[in-house]
C-alpha cells in the first residue's frame, strides 16, 4: 500500500515529463513552407500596431531620387543621375567614395529613440544592410565596406538598438539578400543561380552573424526577387532562426524570401511596396509605407507635396517621424 502510494506522484512526473519531451519535438520546425508558415504569429507584434522604418545607408549621401541611386545611376545609367553626378562630382567618381562622407555627425540614438517613444510606436526597423551592401554593423564578411571600418566608424546597428530597447521598444533590422554589384551574387546570376557562393560565402554566414550578435525581433526581409527561396537556402535559415537562433520565441520576419514567396510564405505578409488590401486579410500583415512618395530613404530635393500625407518632423539624417493629418 506504502509503496504504490508513493509511485503515483513518480509516475505522474515522469508522465508529464514525456509529454513535455514529445511536445517539444512536435514544435520543431522543418525547412519547408508547410511547416513554417504554420508557425504562430508571436503575439509581440500583434500588440504593437505601430511600427518606424528608418533606411540610411551610403545612399543617404549624395541624397538623390531615391536610396535606389547606385543602381538607376550605374545599372540602369538613368540620365538624371548622370546630369547629376556630371554637375556635382569630379570625373570618375565612384559609388564608394561616397561611404568616407557618411560621418553620421549629429547621431545620437538617445534622441532618435526619444521621439520613436513619443510617436508612440512600439517597434522601430533600421535597414542592417540596403540593396548596396554596405553594412550598418561591423561585419566581419563586408571587409571595408561597413559603417566602422568606413564611413562613421561606429556600430550604427549596435548604438541604435541600444537606445531604442532603453525605451521598452522592440528592435528590428531590414536586411536585404541580393546587393546590386556583389561580384559572387554577379557570377551566381551568370549561372542561372545554379550555384551558391554569394549564399553560401556572403549572406548566410552575415545573417547568422548578424541575428547572433543583435537578437533582432524582426527580420525585415528583402531583395529576394530575382532567385528562388531554394537559392537563398531561406527555409533552412528560417528553421534554423524558428528552432535554434537566440530569437526563437519573439522572432517575427516578412513574406520576402525569394521569388513568388510575398503574399503567400514566411510570417507577415507585406506583400508588394506600399500595398493595401482593401479588405481585412485572414492573414497578419504589415502597410508598409514611405513618407516621401518617391523615396525610402533621405532625398535632399523632395518637396512636401511629395509627402504621402505625413508631417516630417526631422530630415537631418534620413529620418522622419510623423502622423498622419
Ligand atoms: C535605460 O538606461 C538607463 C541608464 O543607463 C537605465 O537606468 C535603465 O534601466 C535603462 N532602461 C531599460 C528599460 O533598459
Ligand atoms: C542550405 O540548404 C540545404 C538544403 O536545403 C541544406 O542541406 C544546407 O545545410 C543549407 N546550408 C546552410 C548554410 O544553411
């Protein structure tokens, strides 16, 4: 009698034990769509309602038509951005040569974050890394070409994160896969993205890095168009981001992550730029909207009459804040 009497409570924990080892490998996730977008939506974000989207990059520099400048000048050879750099700088000057004049002077992330806090949004995005590759955190695989080695030598990603989780807001980082000019993205695209080494060389090990060292709870992901997911191994980064990063439980990521995945995979739905769906989704997503019409990043010549209905409460270093009149 003793003795039985004494196993139940045994039994009942191992039982319940069981349960938690069995639940646990039930909640892992597998590197394919069905799997992680089944994932719940973590309730964080759901919440917050409000978010701020701040691009600053080298492009943030010449300050021209859009953070887009590398590419309608280089790669599309757009005659605008040509008459302007013909007028504006000497002969043979280069995209680079922009990144030593990003000094980012009059940063102070304690002020930026004061007036996320008093927009009363509750997450605050910073791109890590735009189209043009230039990390805004030292990077250990963007040699020379990151916001310490160059440009403001200072940590951007590092400072503003700090200050804008001292606020009690969330933090998270835009991170674009392709960069325009990247010579083994090039060489890849050459080959019919049949080969990996920008993936596997570049964006996977950055990411990884990035996501390890910042525990970001957004990854605002994007330039995922040009390849398939399988490319990008986005699947395998997301299991492993799902399952295993620092993040696992808070992490929230867009819809961007290759070809034909906006609208339908990943966690959020962002869908195109600027999209609005004119009825309530089934599924989460997020209005993402610029406040100048033309650009996501600091333009030096727009004019309010280019603003998408927003009041710009500070255009000094390609952030704006406002509400809606
Ligand atoms: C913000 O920083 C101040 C000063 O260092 C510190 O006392 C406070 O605890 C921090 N708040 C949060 C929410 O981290
Ligand atoms: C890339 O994906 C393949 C197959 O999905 C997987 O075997 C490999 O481990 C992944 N590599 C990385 C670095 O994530």
């Amino acid at each position: 009698m003793h003795l039985r009497r004494r196993t139940q409570p045994i039994m009942l924990a191992a039982f319940v034990l069981a349960i938690a080892l069995v639940s646990q490998t039930v909640a892992r996730y597998t590197p394919d769509w069905g799997s992680l977008d089944a994932r719940p939506l973590p309730s964080w974000y759901d919440e917050a309602k409000v978010g701020i989207f701040v691009h600053w990059g080298v492009f943030s520099v010449p300050a021209f038509d859009s953070e887009w400048f590398w590419w309608y000048w280089r790669g599309e050879h757009d005659p605008k951005c040509l008459a302007f750099m013909l007028k504006n700088y000497p002969p043979g000057f280069s995209y680079p040569e922009f990144a030593p004049q990003f000094h980012a002077e009059f940063f102070n992330p304690g002020d930026w974050a004061d007036i996320f806090k008093a927009s009363g949004a509750k997450y605050v995005v910073l791109t890590s890394k735009h189209h043009e590759g230039f990390t805004n955190w030292p990077s250990p695989y963007s040699w020379n070409w990151n916001s310490v080695d160059n440009g403001p030598h200072r940590d951007l990603v590092g400072d503003l994160g700090e200050a804008v989780r001292n606020r009690s807001l969330v933090y998270g980082l835009y991170h674009s896969l392709y960069e325009w000019f990247h010579p083994l993205y090039l060489s890849d695209k050459k080959n019919g993205y049949k080969t990996q080494q920008y993936v596997m060389h570049k964006v996977l090990p950055e990411l990884y890095n990035m996501v390890v060292r910042y525990r970001p709870e957004l990854i605002w992901s994007d330039g995922d168009w040009e390849a398939p997911d399988t490319y990008w191994n986005s699947t395998a980064f997301l299991a492993w981001l799902y399952n295993d990063s620092p993040v696992k439980d808070t992490i929230v990521t867009n819809d961007r992550w290759g070809d034909g995945c906006y609208c339908k995979h990943g966690g959020y739905y962002n869908c195109k730029d600027r999209y609005s769906p004119g009825e309530l989704p089934k599924h989460k997503w997020e209005k993402c909207q610029s406040l100048d019409k033309h650009s996501w990043g600091y333009r030096r010549d727009m004019k309010m009459s280019e603003s998408n209905g927003f009041t710009l409460c500070h255009r000094g270093s390609g952030l704006y804040c406002g509400s809606r009149r």
